[in-house]
C-alpha cells in the first residue's frame, strides 16, 4: 500500500475505528511473526540436516514406519525444500513490514507521539515506538534503521553478526543450488529438482532485491507530494540531515 493510499485511509476513518483497526494489525503483525519464527526454525534444521548429510555423519535415517536409505535423497530434497521455505519466508517478511509500517503511522494518528519527522514516515524508519509495541521480531531489528546513529567503523563492526546472520540463509540458498547442479544431473529426478531449485531461487532474489531497491526509492525527499499529504495529520518537524 501506498502512501498516499494510507493518508487517505486515516482521513476517511475516526480515531475510534482507527484503533479498532489498529487491534487487528496488531494480531497480524503477531501471527505472521510466528509464521516467519517457525520457517526460521525449519530453515535451521534443513540446513543441519545437508550438512550432516555432506560430511556422511548419517547413513541413513528411519521415521516411524519410514525409512530412508538411500541417503541421496536428502541431497535432492535439501535444496528444494530450503529455497521453497525461503521464497515463503521473503514474503512474510515483506507482508510484516508493510504491517508494521501501516500499523506505525495509524499510530502516530491515534497516539500523542509528538512531532514526526520526514524520516520518521518511512517504511525503513522502525522506531522505539513501534518497536516496543509489537511482538519481536528478529527480521525487523536486524533491518531497523537508525537515521540518528552516525556511521563509522565501531557501529560497522557492531551491526556486522547481524549482517552476518541476515545473509546466511541467502548464501546457502546460492550454496546448495551449486551444489545441487553439479552433483545431481545424472538422473531426472535430480534434473527436475535443479530447474524447481533455480526457478525459485531465482523469483526469491527477484522479490528480495526488488525490495531492497523499492525502499532505496522512497527517500524521505522523494515523495514530497505524498508526506506533505500524510503531515496533515501529525506534529511536524523538518530534520536538516
């Protein structure tokens, strides 16, 4: 949803329905943050479970009345599986963020939060204000961003394990992919599971750098038009950085 879209939302609507619908952000922040937290979790146990597999530490696995043993197999459906739960978790990550943002600036309406600034209407602006209203989410702290935080090599190393756990997953999905396509296409069940693996990497990144440069759009200057909109309805204060 747009700016301009939730302007004309919060002008339609009294403070009252506001915060009924305010209520119900939240419950949807709260149920996709568990959504996201349980793929976190699988992703986990995937990527154990390749790497147990890669070093021969199991030679073979039996579930109940199941049971696995040509190892291969896990080599194939690893891959799959993983860039699958990470295409889900891009989207749910996505849908929490316009959530949260939506959520912030209804807000910033309902609440005496004070003045806001340019910055402080932004998607990448995840204030203490929202922050600590919301359930914890571990996708959102490591993607908030501090405008008043200056940069230098102390606050680069800091923020680096955190860099660091954002883009484990993205390297393994590269990681296994590779793997996957130089050591399965000896038979059709691995040809398929190369080409399902590559498609979806592929739509993953897509949707993952397509994200990234949306945001990178919407600098605080960039849509005047939109936040002198959206001010009408906030304190207001022009920050000179």
């Amino acid at each position: 949803m747009q700016l301009k879209d939730i302007a004309l939302f919060i002008k339609e609507n009294s403070k009252e329905q506001l915060t009924s619908y305010y209520g119900e952000l939240k419950e949807n922040i709260k149920e996709t943050n568990h959504s996201i937290n349980k793929l976190y979790f699988w992703m986990t146990v995937t990527v154990v479970i390749y790497y147990l597999y890669k070093t021969s530490a199991i030679s073979g696995l039996e579930f109940s009345i199941i049971k696995l043993e040509n190892i291969k197999l896990l080599g194939l459906v690893t891959a799959p599986i993983f860039a699958t739960m990470f295409l889900f978790n891009t989207l749910l990550v996505s849908r929490l963020s316009e959530l949260i943002h939506f959520s912030k600036l209804i807000g910033f309406r309902i609440y005496n939060h004070g003045e806001v600034s340019r910055l402080d209407l932004m998607p990448s602006r995840y204030m203490g204000f929202s922050r600590l209203i919301q359930p914890f989410s571990l996708s959102q702290e490591l993607a908030k961003d501090d405008a008043s935080e200056k940069l230098n090599a102390v606050h680069i190393a800091l923020r680096l394990p955190g860099a660091i756990v954002a883009l484990v997953p993205l390297g393994f999905l590269f990681y296994s992919n590779y793997k996957l396509f130089y050591e399965n296409l000896d038979s059709s069940m691995g040809i398929a599971s190369v080409v399902y693996t590559t498609y979806i990497n592929a739509y993953s990144v897509y949707r993952f750098c397509s994200k990234i440069w949306k945001e990178a759009k919407k600098a605080p200057l960039a849509e005047n038009n939109t936040l002198m909109y959206i001010e009408d309805f906030y304190p207001y204060r022009q920050l000179n950085k």
